[in-house]
C-alpha cells in the first residue's frame, strides 16, 4: 500500500512554483501594457489633431530601428504633388547605378521645358543653348522642387511608366505614378495642353489667363477625387524606409539622395514646424492648392534614439494653408516626442 504522506511536500512545492512564476509573468505585463496604452494615445491624439483639416488626414510614421508604427488613415489613397519627386529620385539613382546615366550627364535646355512652377530656371530658358547637368537638375528638383526640373528628368529616366515599374519591383503597393507634372497642373487649372512641340515660352501662362474661376473650380474638385497620381501614407513610408536601409539604391546613392532631401527648403512650417532646432530631417513637401499639403522624410532622433520614416498627407481641406500646415507640424512633433521619450520596449528573451 503507497503512503499519503509525501504529498504535502510536494503540495507546498508545488504552491511555492506556482507563486514564484506568478511573481515573474508580472513584470513581463507591467512591461507590455504600457507601451500599448501609449500608442493608442499616441494614434488618439493624431486623430485629434488630423480635425484641424476639417477632412481627411493620412498618418504613417515608423521608427526604423525597432520597426515600431503608428498610422492614422495608413491605406487611404491621397494626392502625392510633388512628393512623387522622391520616386522620381530613386528612378534616376537607379540607371545611375546601371551605368545608364551619370550626374555629370549634360541636358539642353528647350523652350518646351519651361513649365509652372520654376521661376528660377525663367532666365536660363531665354538663352539659347543653355545645358544643365543630372546633378544640377536634382537639386533644382528636391531643393526648390522646380517642376521645369523634374519634368526633364522624367524624361530622361524613362517616363512615369518606368518610374512605376520601380516602384512595383521594389513590391511597395498602393502607390500610383501616372501624369508629368506640367499635366497634372493642367488637370489642377482645367487647361487642355496643345501638343508639345507648340509649347514655347509663356504658352502655360497664356491659357492660364483665358481659363475662368469656374472651370477652374470644377477641375480642381474633379482632381479631388481623381485615383492617379496619389499614395497610401503606408506606401510612401514603404518607400521612405528601403532609401534609408538601402534596399532600394546603392550606399552612395542612398548618401546623395538623403543628402539632397536634407537642404530642401521648403515646409519650414510643417514637418519641421515645432521640431527642435537643428533637427537633421530628410524630406520632400507637396502642394496642391487645398487638395494637397504634404510633407515626407526620414527625421533623426538625438542621442542615439533613432530615425522615423515618415509620412503626413492633408487631402482635400477647406481651411487655410497655416491651418493645413499646423496638421503636419503638430503631428511630427507627436510623433517626435513619442519614439523619443516612449522608446519601443525590448522584447524578454524566451527560456
């Protein structure tokens, strides 16, 4: 006959196990909650911001070391304006890399060229002759986002269709590159352009004059809605982060291009707005009158904390740009503050 008596040591063992793993999963929830409660206040907030527009917001922003998201509207469709540039960019870094093309590559400047939006090259276009090079028309493209630029190098890189082949092998989905940018502000002003050998200087600004408000408004609430041309905020920082991990361009294209998107000089009051001084941001803004405010660029964290890829596009707002601008720059300052002072919590080791 067994013996009852061993079982109350091995009741109180068992009882002191039971208790000491009780006492160990706590620390591992007292851990994880937190950092969930965070990020759902987190996304809260950007939605309480994002009602500043007065419509749609779309919000992706990831912490490229720990993989980290937050999002608002993160699939929603928006329009690009000139933040298809990056795309444009990596197209062109690209056929550099295949020994296609060079930045020393020389371009003639044709009367055809000039296109709204590039006060800057007006000079230029009025001497015959003139020639810039790849480089220079990378800058002019990402700096002062020239649309006469990025047009000729659009060309140069294939067309919008080899600009979306690119985009599809690199498997980024929901992004959609459609129209030159000359077009696409033709579409924005209701202007039906000639063919391109009668576009001479000053040709743009002549139909612009004889087109009325109300065609005008109907074509810029057509485009409000148009599918082309636009990009889930998901997509954009799909993009955004294989520039920066180099899936997408080579180490030194990568540098020139991060490099380039460092100088841009415009949306002083959107991304940047209320980022501390001295913030090192990579970035590329877009504007369509009220359609379109944008801003989306990689932003260094200080003291080792990391880099966000990130993405904010303001869709179709009936307020001011001040307004609309404030919707980024609040954003970005969230979201700055959030990766910096709510670091990702590091996951426990299984054993």
């Amino acid at each position: 006959m067994l013996s009852t008596f061993p079982k109350l040591p091995f009741l109180l063992i068992y009882t002191w196990l039971f208790g000491s793993l009780s006492i160990c999963a706590q620390p591992v929830q007292s851990i994880s909650k937190p950092a969930d409660i965070a990020t759902q206040r987190l996304e809260r907030e950007l939605d309480r911001i994002a009602t500043l527009a007065k419509g749609k917001v779309g919000i992706c922003a990831l912490h490229l070391e720990s993989g980290k998201q937050v999002s608002l509207n993160v699939q929603e469709r928006f329009p690009m304006a000139s933040t298809v540039k990056v795309a444009i960019a990596v197209q062109l870094f690209t056929l550099i890399e295949q020994g296609k093309l060079s930045l020393m590559t020389m371009v003639d400047l044709q009367p055809s060229d000039l296109h709204p939006g590039s006060g800057t090259l007006d000079v230029l276009f009025a001497k015959p002759g003139v020639q810039l090079s790849v480089q220079n028309l990378l800058e002019l493209m990402m700096v002062i986002s020239d649309n006469s630029a990025t047009d000729i190098l659009l060309r140069l890189v294939g067309g919008t269709e080899a600009v979306q082949k690119r985009i599809n092998a690199l498997g980024i989905q929901g992004m959609s590159i459609d129209r030159t940018i000359i077009q696409l502000l033709a579409d924005l002003d209701g202007i039906t352009l000639p063919p391109a050998h009668q576009w001479t200087l000053g040709f743009y600004a002549r139909l612009d004059s004889a087109t009325t408000p109300d065609i005008k408004q109907k074509a810029s609430h057509k485009l409000a809605t148009d599918p082309r041309d636009t990009s889930t905020p998901e997509a954009m920082v799909n993009l955004l982060t294989q520039i920066y991990r180099g899936t997408a361009l080579k180490p030194e294209s990568r540098a020139l291009l991060l490099g380039v998107m460092e100088r841009c000089r415009g949306g002083a009051a959107r991304l940047k707005g209320y980022l501390p001084p001295n913030t090192v941001i990579a970035h590329k803004t877009g504007s369509l009158n009220g359609i379109a405010t944008d801003d989306v660029g990689i932003i260094t964290l200080p003291d080792e904390a990391g880099h966000i890829a990130i993405a904010v596009f303001v869709g179709d707002s009936p307020m001011p740009l001040a307004d609309r601008e404030q919707v980024i720059a609040q954003s970005a300052r969230a979201i700055y503050d959030f990766f910096l002072y709510q670091p990702p919590t590091p996951s426990i080791p299984a054993r």
